[in-house]
C-alpha cells in the first residue's frame, strides 16, 4: 500500500500542474478549494440543510474570506485518505485540510509540505465493551480495524512489536468503511487518531456500548499541507491560520473585531487588523485580510468551541490544544 502511495504521488508530481502561482489561480477560479476528510463529524460533514460544516471547513472558510474578503469563496472537497496527496499534487484542490499527520516522509520526497500544527492528537483505539478489555495489553492476538493510507498501521505495528503483541489488521478504504466493519464485528478494536474516535462513537447504533481505551501510543500532529515549489501560498495559508491563533490570543473575537480594530489602542492589534502597518501586501492580500477572516469565521477558540469543543455535540477538551499561555501547545509567531 505504501510503495503504490508513493507511486501515485510521484506520477502526479511528474504530471500535474507546475507550482509557483496558486494564489493567481484561486483568483482567477473566484475560490479556494481545500481537500477535507469524508463525513468526519466535527471536522467536516454536510449538515442537514446540505451545508458542509466543521473545524477543518471553517479554516477553509477563513483562507476565502482572507483572499476574497467573504467565506463563501471557499470550496470544501472531501477526498478519501488513499488518494488527498496524489489529489493535492495534480492541482485538483489548493490545499489538503484533511486529517494527516505531519511526518517525516509526507514531509520528505513526495513534494508535499506541511505549514503548521492546528490540532494535536494521538492514536487511541476503541473497543466493545462487552469484549471486558480495559487496556491495550489485553488486545494481545486481536483483530484491529484500521483505515488505509494513514499512519495507523505503522503505529501499531510498532507499538505491538515494542510490547511483543501479536495483532492482525483489518484495513478498509476510509473511516466509515472502517467504522461499518467495527460495528459488524469484523475485528476486536478499532485504532485511530483519538479525537476521530471521539467524534464517530456518535455514529455508532449504541455508542454506550464501546470505549476508547486510555492509553495513547503516538504523536500526531496535524496541519494543513500544500504543493512544494510555492513558498509565497505556503507562506498565505500558514500566516492565515497563524492569524486566527493570534486573534484569541491578544482577544480577539468575531464579535468585538471591528471596535477592536480602530480602538484598541494596541500596536499588535493594529496589526494584525490592518490599521497600522499593512501586512497584507507581503501576502497579496488586503490589508484587511485577518480582519475579515476573524470576522467571518471567528479566532481558533471560536472554530474549537463550535465545532468540537464542550458544548458542542462532540464534547472534546482542549487539553494540549490550548493557547500556551494557558499551559497547552498552541501559539502564533509574532506578527511583526
């Protein structure tokens, strides 16, 4: 599966569209089209009003309303995991919002570069809990639903090898068709970046009937990616989201930006908001382009609470993605 991917991804890069100018191509497209994960609820999913919705979305939304100064402008396209970086290298989305984890190898030989770290999460696995497993140690001999072309497989393989477990996989194409099978009874467990597991036991027929086990047994890091070979995009998307992260931390919200702008009184606000120095120009943008971009979809607190945070239907905590100034690991550069 991992030398196919690899295959995949260099015949795109071969064939696909030469990098250096995205920015004039959204333009010219009138949008932003960001690849997403598929039917991810809290991350991505279509509501029932047909609308796509979720933390991952909303980012995206931010990056249309930046460019075009309205979040409308911004296409979310769901791609399944096996194919997003042969999607993202042939030029069929201007980004991959999806789900990935930042590693060595994405980052290294297959011309796909990631810009920063949005959420932090790490590999966890869900069990029956009639199976009576309370730990990791017990799955020894298992069967393990895992979706395919992510890095759920390696982690296990790993972890069991370094705690001399024995396990069988069982891969399916994506996370529904991994989450159907768990429910069917098709393997014991079912691995996957903790909070993913999180936001689809709402899925399940009775979700009061499984666990995620308490242990995590990886890093994963996750953030936006973009083609290698157009630093100024790569360096619009980040300083975008950058910006969101800045906002909550100086208080900024969706709704006291435009007082803040122009009454402050902070030099870092001005900034930011484009009444003192103009920033924009350095990203071909406006020099509204944070402002309108918090305005309409709101700082990174905002988009965690709405989507996925405790008050939202899937009830996740901050934890490690916290502002560092409140003890987690989410923090901005200096716009300066």
């Amino acid at each position: 599966m991992r030398a196919l991917y690899l295959v995949c991804c260099t015949l795109a890069l071969l064939c696909g569209p030469a990098a250096g100018d995205t920015l004039s191509e959204v333009k010219a497209r009138g949008a932003v089209r960001c690849g997403t994960t598929i039917n991810g609820p809290g991350w991505a999913y279509t509501d029932a009003q047909g609308v796509m919705r979720g933390f991952d979305v909303d980012f995206c939304r931010a990056l249309g309303a930046a460019i075009f100064g309205d979040a409308a402008k911004a296409v979310p396209v769901p791609v399944p995991p096996d194919n997003a970086f042969a999607t993202l290298a042939a030029g069929e989305i201007d980004l991959l919002n999806h789900r990935f984890t930042w590693t060595f190898n994405r980052d290294n030989g297959i011309g796909i570069e990631t810009l920063l770290v949005l959420f932090h999460d790490g590999q966890g696995f869900m069990v029956p809990k009639s199976l009576g497993v309370a730990h990791i140690a017990a799955l020894d001999g298992a069967s393990i639903c895992a979706a395919q072309g992510t890095t759920t497989e390696l982690n296990i393989a790993d972890y069991f090898a370094a705690h001399r477990l024995s396990y069988k996989i069982v891969s399916f194409a994506n996370a529904d068709e991994t989450r159907i099978a768990y429910e069917q009874g098709r393997c014991d467990a079912w691995s996957n970046d903790a909070s993913s597991l999180a936001t689809r036991l709402s899925l399940l027929r009775n979700p009061a009937e499984h666990m995620i086990l308490p242990e995590i047994i990886s890093k994963e890091p996750v953030g936006p990616m973009v083609r290698q070979g157009d630093d100024h995009w790569a360096h619009l998307v980040r300083w975008t989201y950058f910006a969101l992260i800045e906002a909550e931390e100086l208080g900024i919200s969706s709704a006291n930006v435009a007082a803040m702008r122009h009454e402050s009184g902070n030099p870092e606000v001005e900034r930011l908001l484009g009444s003192g120095d103009d920033l924009g120009q350095k990203l071909g943008l406006a020099p509204d382009w944070a402002y309108n971009a918090i305005l309409q979809v709101g700082n990174y607190g905002e988009i965690f609470a709405r989507n996925l945070g405790a008050e939202s239907p899937i009830g996740l905590a901050r934890g490690r993605n916290e502002l560092w100034s409140k003890g987690g690991l989410i923090f901005s550069p200096p716009f300066r």
